[in-house]
C-alpha cells in the first residue's frame, strides 16, 4: 500500500488551519480596537469639556486683568502726581524753614545789636556816674 502525497495535499490544510488562526487572530484585534476606539473618545470628550472649561477662565481671567489694568494705572498716575505734591509741599516747607532760619539769624543779630547798645549804654551811665 502505498500512498502517494502532493504538495497540494499537505500544504492545503495548513493554509486552512493558518487561514482560520489569522480569522480568530483578527476578530480579537478587531474587537480591541472597538473597545479602544470607545476609551479614546471618551478621552477626546473629556479633552474638550477641559479644553472649554480652560477657555472660559481664561476669558474670566483676561477680563479680570483688563479691569485691573485700569485701576493699576490710576493708582500710578495718583502716585505720580502724589509725587509732584509731596515735591511741591517738600518744597514749601523748605522754604518755610529757610524763612524761619532767615527770621532766626535776623531776630539773634537784632538781639546781638540791642544787646551791644545796651552794654554801650551801660559803659556809658557808669562813666557819667563816675
């Protein structure tokens, strides 16, 4: 008894049997991917309710600013003109000092004078006297 075999007839049944493997092999992939395909959108979902939500503080925060913008310059333009003011009443109480200085010397050499006529006053009723 002999058997006579071709190559038709012993690769035929391993292409079946690998034909079927990669069938079984790509319905599991398939079926990953599906499930894959579910988490990614809902990652992208979640993505795009942070995305708005970032977005809608940032306007709240640019809007934030913008009015800050205006208060912040306010307050350096009433500090730029405190500064002229503040120079200003520097400068008035300067002056001021330098008149009570003035008034000061004036008043001590008046009092420098009538002290001196006073003591030539003095010398001069002791001579009439002597």
């Amino acid at each position: 008894m002999t058997v006579t075999l071709t190559w038709q007839a012993i690769l035929l049944p391993i292409l079946v049997v690998a034909a079927i493997v990669a069938v079984v092999y790509l319905c599991i992939v398939l079926a990953n991917l599906v499930t894959t395909i579910k988490k990614l959108n809902a990652v992208l979902d979640d993505a795009k309710d942070i995305t708005e939500f970032a977005s809608e503080q940032t306007n709240k925060a640019n809007n934030l600013i913008g009015g800050m913008e205006n208060s912040v310059s306010s307050v350096v333009t009433s500090i730029k003109s405190n500064k002229n003011m503040i120079k200003n009443v520097s400068s008035v109480v300067g002056a001021a000092t330098s008149i009570i200085g003035v008034a000061k010397a004036t008043g001590r050499r008046k009092a420098a004078k009538v002290a001196k006529e006073e003591s030539q006053n003095a010398k001069k009723k002791s001579k009439k006297t002597k």
